[in-house]
C-alpha cells in the first residue's frame, strides 16, 4: 500500500488517537535504513562509474594510438615496397597485423565500456530517483505524525488549563468588538484632544470679539489709523 | 531554529514589530514541542506553531464540525476550495475534527518570514471566519 493511502485510511480509521502511529516506529526506521542503503548504493555506482569512465578513456586514447601507429607503420611498408626491399615489407606488415589485433581488442574494451557506463549512469538516475521518493513518502510520515502529536499537546494544554477552543463565530465577533472598542477609544482620545474646556472657552470668547484676537489686516489698520 | 527562538523574537518586538502587532507566546509541553503564539487583541484565534526535520507548520483552528450547517457542508467545502489557491501564504485542512488554516515554512525561514506567516495567517482565518459565517452556526 502506498504511504500516501496508509495515510488516508489510518486518519480516516480513527489511528488518529494520540500515540498511536501512522507507520509504526519500527517500520519508519526500517524506511531510514532503506534510505541510507539507498544512498549508500549511489555512492557505490557513482565510484564504479568514476573508474568504468577512466578505463573507458584509456581505452579510447591507446587505440588512438594504435590507429596512428597502424597509420605510421603502413607507410612504412609501402616505403619499403617502393625501395623493392619485399622481406621488410613483410616484417612491417606482420607488425601492423599485430596492432591490428590489438586496435580490435581496445575497440571491444572501449565499447564494452562505454556500454558499462550508460548502464551505471541509468541505474545511478533511477537509484536517485527513487531516493527522492522515498524521503518525500518518510516527510509525508513525520508531519503527519507530527502534526498528530501537535494537536495532542494543543488538546491536552486547552483541557488542562480548564479553557476551551470558542465557538468561531463567537470568537471573531469579540475580536471585532475589541476592535471597535480600540478604534473607538482612539477616537475619543483625538477628540478629547482637541477639545479640552479651556480651548473651547477660548474658542466662545473669540467668536464673541472678546479677548485676545486673531491679528489681520484690518486690526493692524485701525491700530495704525490710531496712533 | 527552534520555537523557543521563535518565542523570544516575537516577545520582545514591542514597538520595533515590523507587521504592527504584538505578540504573546507561550510554549505547550508535549511530546513535540508547540508555541502558542497570540495577537493582541485576537486572543480568541491563537496560531499554534510546531517544528518538524524540515519544515515549521502554523496552524489556526477555525471551527469545528459540529458548527457546520450540515445541509451546506458541501457548498461549504467548495467555497472554501475555490478560496484556497488566492488566499496568501495560507492553506485550508481538517485535523481530526476541526478545520483549520495553515502556513508551511522551510526550517531556513527568517524570524521576519515567520512574523509575517503569522500575522498573514491570522488575517486570514478573521478573514475566512467571516466571509464563511452563512455555512455556520
């Protein structure tokens, strides 16, 4: 059954009771140690693969050279053709026989090789992949686990301390009232700031001509006029 | 990181808060360890924090089962759908009985991140509550 389904059906089930696990803490470990296998195995292929590619290329270089040897030595047997010197036209054709083999021995390393190579370089890919499907299947566990134990502890502490999670409705209405009362209390403070007794007895004798005056222009006139 | 940095960050923010609120936070015993963490002035919703190998979970409660208006569950369930993917930062889920609101963290969050997961989370489940209330009893 598949993590995701053992999930499912141990939350819809009722598993859900504090202390009892999704996936039993044998079976988790027993998943780390697949994971640390897992790992352990990548590890393994890519050094096999590190050392499968140097063997590969060492390969491929001495049959260059070989080429190139075969190449060099057929030059000098049709030198030794045109010279009419037939023996060592022979002695050299017998040593480009030789490498010959052995190009076609380096050519079969080279290609077994590069077969090994791809091989190490799929089975790497699927090895990773399915690491990264085993650790998301155990963090799919855990937080189900640990959000199971949250809740536990979240219960316990509201049942402990007497007090319990309120109705939502409830809950958001005495938020907005404390709300209200804030914006309220904010507001009657503006208010009572600008409006204290003194400054509105100010404000009454102002508007009534008496006491000290806005200065304008006229009042500065007729205090010139006067003089 | 743990909830207990968590807690002493958001404690002692006072006035250099970077969201405009004030915290209160209180760590819950169990066998995980949990803050509860309080907005000033919505006590009554608190965000429940937890910590896990990768990944720090908030969750608000919204309302449970039993308040639900039973013939509009579905009508419900779908709103609350529809409303997932534009709601911010936040996710709807059930835990045993109760809906709730979350927001997932990477274990590598900053303490601003978490501030402002917390307080966008909050928002939200006001937000959700009331838009909601006509499924509710």
């Amino acid at each position: 059954m598949s993590i995701f389904k053992k999930i499912i059906t141990a939350v819809r089930g009722g598993a859900s009771e504090a202390g009892e696990a999704i996936v039993d803490a044998n079976s988790t470990r027993i998943f780390e140690q697949e994971i640390r296998d897992s790992e352990k195995h990548i590890t393994i292929a890519k050094r096999d693969l590190t050392e499968v590619m140097a063997k590969q290329m060492q390969a491929a270089r001495e049959l260059s050279q070989l080429q190139a040897s075969i190449k060099e030595h057929e030059g000098y047997a049709m030198q030794a053709l045109n010279q009419g010197n037939e023996a060592l036209a022979i002695e050299v054709a017998e040593k480009i026989a030789e490498l010959e083999t052995n190009a076609a021995d380096q050519q079969q390393a080279n290609e077994s090789f590069l077969k090994s190579a791809d091989r190490l370089k799929e089975l790497i890919k699927k090895s990773e992949r399915q690491l990264t499907e085993y650790k998301r299947q155990l963090t799919m566990v855990k937080t189900t686990e640990s959000v199971q134990k949250a809740t536990s502890a979240i219960t316990d502490n509201f049942s402990a301390s007497n007090s319990k999670l309120l109705n939502a409705k409830d809950s958001l209405e005495r938020i907005k009232k404390k709300q209200a009362m804030f914006d309220d209390k904010l507001k009657a403070a503006e208010q009572l700031e600008s409006e204290t007794p003194e400054q509105d007895l100010k404000k009454k004798l102002q508007a009534a001509g008496i006491g000290a005056q806005a200065n304008s222009a006229q009042s500065v006139l007729d205090r010139l006029k006067n003089k | 990181m743990n909830i207990h940095t968590i807690a002493t960050h958001l404690n002692k923010l006072a006035d250099d808060t970077d969201t405009g609120f004030n915290f209160d936070c209180t760590p819950i015993d169990g066998e995980i360890d949990v803050l509860q963490v309080e907005i000033i002035g919505r006590e009554e919703i608190p965000i429940f924090v937890s910590i896990s190998d990768n990944q720090i979970l908030c969750i608000a409660y919204l309302w449970g089962e039993d308040e639900i208006k039973s013939e509009l569950k579905a009508n419900m369930m779908e709103a609350m759908l529809e409303m997932n993917i534009p709601m911010p930062l936040s996710a709807f889920a059930k835990v045993e009985d109760k809906y709730v609101v979350f927001g997932a963290l990477s274990i590598n969050s900053s303490l601003e991140d978490i501030e402002l997961e917390l307080v966008t989370l909050s928002d939200n489940s006001l937000e959700v509550i009331s838009e909601m209330d006509s499924y509710l009893n």
